[in-house]
C-alpha cells in the first residue's frame, strides 16, 4: 500500500515538494477545476512533467492503474482498435475448479495470505521484544561503562579516541560482543590503572631507579669481634692481680691520665706514690690495650659514618616523591631499622666507656633487608613502567583489551554472556519465523503464478463486451455499443448498429462514460502482452465530465464498489484514490452508508491560491459539506449554548429561513408565516424578522444595539417555534440533531 506520495514540479504545485500523508485504503481528493487534481494522476501514471516520489508500505509496490482524461485519449484514440480486456470466462470446468480451490474464500490462497498474517504478526512481536531487549541492554551496557569511566578517569582513553565509543551505545554494545573468549585470568583494576599513565598519556616519561639502602659488613670490622671480648691491661705485673681481683681495670685505665699531673701523689689513693707506680702502670696497659682501643674506636667512627650514609640514602627526595614505591611498608620497616640501629649505638657506646665490658649486637641484616625489600618491588614497578613507556605502541593495544576484559567480565559480571544467550535464542525464534514469512510469501507467489496460467487457460475478451454493453442499455445509452473488432484481434471496436463510431462522433458524455467502463472492467483483467497485476493501486480522476445526473449516480454506484473493495482488505484493488470537483459526485461516493466504517479513509482538500502554488489539506474527516449543511451546523453550536458572534448568528438565522421557506419551500413569506402564531408570539416573530432583514445585512454600532443572550435566546425559541407551527418541526430536529431525531418522542404541538 502506498503511504506517503511526493510530488515534485507542475504548474499548480511548484517547485517545493509536495508531501501528501498519511495515505490509506481509500483516499478522497477535492479540489477546484485547475488545483491540480490531474496534475496529481498524471504524475502517478508518470506521463507529466510532474514526478511522483512514493513510499510503500513494506517496501511492496502496487500496479498503479489511473483514469482521467489521457486515458480516455488513449483508449478512444482508435475506436475501431480497442485493445480487449482478458478477463475469466467459461472454457474449462477443470480450469474453474482449480481456481476456486485456490481463490476462494477459504482456498489455499486465503489460507497462505492467513498463514502470511500469523506469522507476520508473530514475527512483529518478536522484532519488538527483540528490540526492547537491545534497548535495555544498550542502557545496561552505557550505565556500567559511565560507573566504570568516572570511577577511573585514567581508563577512559581505552574507550575513546580513534575507533573509541563516543558518545554511540551503540558501538559500546558492538565492541562488547565482539569481545573474543579468553582463557587469561581477569585483569586486575589496580594493574590497568597503574599501567594507565604510561601507556596512554604522552607526556609520561621514564623513571630512574631507587637506590638501595647501603649495607654494613660487621665482620669486615677488627673492632666489631671485640665487642664482646673483656678489653683490660697486661696481668705480669703484681698490681694487675688486685685490678684483676677489683674488676676496675677501665677505672685505673682512666685514673692513669691523671699519674703525671699529681706531684707525686697517687691519683687513686691520695697518698705517697710508690716510686715504680708510674712503671708498673705502663706495663700493665701496654701497646695490646691501646690497639684494642683503636680498633674499637675506629669500628664506632665507621658505624657513625653509616648510621649518617644510611640516613641520607633513606631521606633522599628520589624515594620521597617516587610514586612508585609502598610508602608505608618502607616507612614500618625504616623504624625497625633505625631502632635496631639506635640500640647498637647504646651498646657501642657502652663498649667504648667500659672497655671490659662484652656486648652483643643485634643483626641489622633481617631490617635492612625489609626496607631494602620495598624498594627492590618499587624498582620492579619502576621497570614495567619504562617498559610500557618504551613500547607505547604495542603496550596500548594490549592495555585496552584488558580494559574491555574488565568492563565486560567485572563491571558487566555475568550480564554480556546472558545476554548473548537470550539474543541467541531471540534470533533463532526470529530466524524461524522470517522462514515463515519467505515461505508462505513464495506460497502466495507460487499460487498467483498457477491463477495466472489457469487465467491464460480460460481467459476471454468476450465476457467485458457482454458486461459493458449490459451497464450501457441498463444506463440508457442505447445509440452505440462495444463489440469484436474487425482489424485488432481480440479487440473491441464501437458500433452504432450501422457500422464503426467514430471517435469524434461521440459526445463528451458518451466518452467518459465508455472509457470509465472500460477501466472499471481493465481492473480485474489485462490486456494483450501485459501480464496480470495481483495488487492495484487505482487512481480515478473526475470520472463524471459532462455525465448527466443519472449515469453520475451509475459512475457512482461503480466506484463505491471499488472503495468497498479496497476497504475488504482482501481483494486485488488494495488501495482507491479518487480526486473530484463536483460536490455532488464527492458526497455519492465518500458517504458512510448503514454497517460501513470510516476506518482506512483519509481527505485531502486542495485548494487553489492565485499568484501561488495550491495547498492541500488532510483530515480524518470530510471537509466537503453543503452550504445549507454548513449553516445548520452553526445554528447547532448555538442552540447548545456555545458563546457565538451575534451578527454572525442572525446572518445564518437569515440564510436558513430563506434557503427554506423561500427556496426550497416553493416561495413561503413571512406574511405568510404569521397567521399561524398566537398573538403573543407574533411580535417576536415580527421582530425576528426584522433582525434577520436588519441585523443580517448591516453592522450595527453598539452604541445603539446589543444584543444579549436573552434576546439571542428568545429568537432561537421562535426559530424554532417557526418550524413547528409550518409543521415542519421534523426538518428542524432532523438538522440539527441527525440520527438521534429517530430516538426523541415528538413534543406536543402548541397551539
């Protein structure tokens, strides 16, 4: 079916496209003579300089058949030389029988065209839940991938840029389900937002490595092994047994700085000094006591260089502000560090004050290692990173893959393989049903094809001579008919009984009304060499030229039943459009009759603009009414009580009474009129009057009148009160309240 239809160019329309929607089965076209209804039919048949642009319903075009006055030309060019309408006659029985199993009602055409519709619909439904489907997961997919993005802004370049997502869902959703299947363990968020920088910012350079906290060799030290040795003087001398027995070799030790600064008197006892103290003393702490000294004071200067070498290894600003190592876990074992180190320091210092004390160290190896620990991972870290720095162009790809990995197997846990699941199984529901439709769709075709072999078999121009001659004598068009030519085989010719019409012999009437019939019958035949149309498009062009009222009403009665049969649905003429200018032929064939349904019906009114192209209007309804109609419709709205211009009011109020009384009515006159009121209402009839005389054909100044809607009231009743007492009350009621006039009881006349 066509649904929409654009024509392009010709003198009515111009230039600018003209856009004529939404078309249904049967469309009414109403226009004045030169609005450019022919133009329109022209275009369908594409024999004018105006083109015709169409879109079809389902992409499925129809045979578009037209009638209007070209094709009268055509047909009539040669009457002796009519090509015959082929059409079903009565040769073969066999032939008929096949095509009634076919044809019928419920024939197997009917019964593929049912099948068709099954599984159309059923594919439709499908097609939306599909549709809805994809919708929801097109929402699903953007909702986790804008969570997921904001989340880690760093990421984003994975899905953006050249070949990105952008702003298509679309292309989120494809790029989802392209995903391929991967046996890899499922990325890690913390890995492809620390790889992030590297491989998708440019200005990311590489990194230097930390330095290891430097290590210190206890043993590689002389003075460390005497740590734990008791450092004391020499014992061959008899003093040392008694520092021996006292333990206080490092008080003597000391005392002995103070031997030559005490005139001879003992630093230790304050008496008289022997005379081989000073000798014994020396002995006693000879050069071994001093090396073991030196040896312990050198491996502390040594320890104090490290202590200070370890502490600017640990605060150097490279470790600081490296984003690259754990900063907390170096921090914890730092503080392990430094107190195992500050204990040392006591112990050292502890050894140094009292030589022939032992003490033990405490091993800085275990919380050396911990901190050096930290920054050998940091350096690992520090390594990848260049690594991704220096391969951007391979690293990249590979870092999106995994981010698409994350989005799909972590964001969208479980949702992209359901769904691939559910789509399946949608698409061979939909798959099945498609085979359906291409199945009973080539049954169709298959069975068109065999009704137009059996067609060929039993097809006859015979039958439409028979029938047209039939409609002519039925019509009154007694002086001429159409019968077998003599010089076109299977062609028809028209005879006056006396021999060949000529063409030009025939009445415009007569023209039209022929060539209407012909076109009438051409539509459910074909002609010589062309083949069968299954589905019609027909498009009838003022039919009624020059037609008296009698054949009109026959034209009429025709196309009405080519309306009826594009409304069945059912049928080979699939779709009407009419285009007219007589209001009287228009109201024939657009009027609902009983049990007929305004369902698949559209009007177009064109009108016509001068100095511009014409405009066409749609509706739903008719626009086309009688002007007595019209202003019965007026006086309705007032009778309701709709607010309503009152000049205007008394201008309709006129028109009726006249158009009635004194038109139709055979020339009633108010004096007339008035006997037949009481005294009472005489006046206001009078009055009536002389508003519609008065107030009709002028404008009065509101200085001077106006009207209220008690007066308006009051000369309504007597509008009314006119009808009843020239007991045409029936009338009134008929016109302004239609059908449901039927329904009310009669009010009582009132004397």
């Amino acid at each position: 079916m066509l649904e929409q239809l654009t024509i392009t160019g010709g003198a009515c329309f111009g230039v600018t496209p003209l856009v004529l929607k939404p078309l249904q089965r049967v469309n009414f076209f109403f226009g004045p003579n030169g609005s450019g209804k022919t133009t329109i039919s022209r275009a369908l048949d594409g024999s004018h300089e105006a083109t015709a642009g169409f879109v079809w319903h389902d992409s499925a075009p129809l045979a578009i058949k037209v009638y209007n006055r070209d094709f009268v030309s055509r047909v009539l060019r040669e009457s002796s030389r009519i090509p015959g309408v082929f059409v079903i006659g009565d040769k073969s029985a066999e032939a008929e029988t096949r095509l009634g199993q076919i044809e019928g009602d419920t024939g197997e055409r009917a019964q593929a065209v049912d099948a068709l519709g099954r599984a159309t619909n059923s594919l439709g439904q499908a097609q939306t839940a599909d549709s809805d489907a994809k919708a929801a997961f097109l929402q699903t997919a953007w909702d986790a991938y804008k969570v997921f993005t904001d989340a880690n802004p760093s990421l984003k370049p994975a899905f953006t840029g050249t070949g990105g997502v952008g702003n298509s869902r679309q292309t989120l959703v494809d790029r989802l389900l392209a995903l391929p299947v991967s046996d890899e363990p499922v990325p890690v968020l913390a890995d492809l937002t620390s790889n992030a920088d590297a491989v998708f910012s440019g200005n990311v350079t590489t990194e230097n490595k930390l330095a290891a906290l430097p290590a210190f060799a206890l043993q590689d030290h002389s003075g460390f092994t005497l740590l734990g040795t008791r450092v004391v003087g020499s014992g061959t001398v008899t003093l040392s047994e008694l520092v021996e027995h006292l333990g206080s070799s490092d008080w003597v030790a000391r005392g002995r700085s103070f031997l030559h600064e005490s005139d001879g008197v003992c630093p230790f006892c304050q008496q008289v000094a022997p005379a081989n103290l000073v000798a014994d003393l020396a002995t006693m702490f000879d050069d071994h006591y001093t090396a073991q000294r030196a040896d312990i004071d050198a491996f502390k200067s040594d320890f104090d260089a490290w202590q200070t070498l370890l502490a600017a290894a640990a605060d150097a600003p490279s470790l600081a502000s490296s984003a690259f190592i754990d900063k907390a876990a170096f921090q914890t074992a730092r503080r392990k560090l430094d107190k195992v180190i500050a204990a040392n320091a006591a112990l050292l210092a502890k050894k140094i004050a009292t030589p022939s004390e032992v003490v033990e160290f405490e091993s800085v190896d275990s919380a050396l290692k911990a901190a050096n620990d930290v920054i050998v991972a940091a350096n690992n870290a520090i390594d990848a990173h260049n690594k991704l720095v220096g391969n951007r162009r391979t690293e990249r790809p590979l870092l999106v893959g995994k981010c698409w990995r994350y989005l799909a197997e972590v964001s969208l846990a479980g949702t992209v393989a359901t769904y691939e699941q559910k789509q399946k199984s949608r698409d061979d529901g939909i798959k099945t049903l498609e085979d359906k439709v291409t199945e009973a769709t080539g049954k169709i075709a298959a069975l068109d094809d065999e009704v137009r072999l059996l067609q060929r078999s039993v097809e006859s121009t015979r039958p439409v001579i028979e029938q047209i001659n039939g409609i002519l004598e039925r019509s009154g068009f007694t002086s001429f008919k159409i019968v077998e030519s003599t010089s076109l085989p299977n062609g028809y010719m028209l005879s006056r009984g006396d021999g060949e019409v000529q063409e030009q012999s025939l009445s415009e009437g007569e023209r039209t009304f022929i060539a209407f019939l012909y076109y009438f019958h051409l539509l459910d035949g074909r002609t010589e060499g062309v083949a069968d149309s299954p589905r019609i498009l027909a498009v009838i062009d003022d039919p009624i030229s020059s037609l008296d009222s009698d054949v009109l009403f026959v034209v009429g009665t025709l196309v009405r039943l080519l309306i009826g049969r594009a409304s069945s649905g059912s049928d080979r003429i699939e779709q009407v459009l009419v285009l007219t200018h007589n209001v009287y032929f228009h109201k024939e064939i657009a009027h609902l009759r009983q049990g007929e349904s305004s369902a698949g019906r559209t009007f177009f009114l064109i009108r016509k603009r001068p100095s511009t192209p014409s405009a066409v209007e749609s509706s739903r309804k008719n626009p086309v009414e009688t002007e007595y109609g019209r202003l019965w419709a007026e006086a309705r709205r007032a009778v309701d009580g709709e607010a309503m211009n009152i000049i205007g009011l008394e201008n309709i109020l006129r028109r009726i009474l006249e158009s009635y009384f004194r038109v139709m009515g055979g020339g009633i006159w108010d004096d007339e009129i008035t006997p037949l009121l009481n005294t009472d209402e005489r006046h206001v009839f009078q009055a009536l009057f002389r508003w519609v005389n008065d107030g009709s054909h002028s404008v009065i100044e509101d200085a001077h009148y106006s009207p209220s809607p008690l007066s308006q009231d009051l000369y309504l009743q007597v509008f009314e009160r006119i009808f009843v007492v020239t007991k045409h009350e029936a009338h009134y009621r008929m016109m302004l309240y239609g059908k449901r006039s039927l329904e009310e009881q009669d009010e009582p006349a009132v004397d």
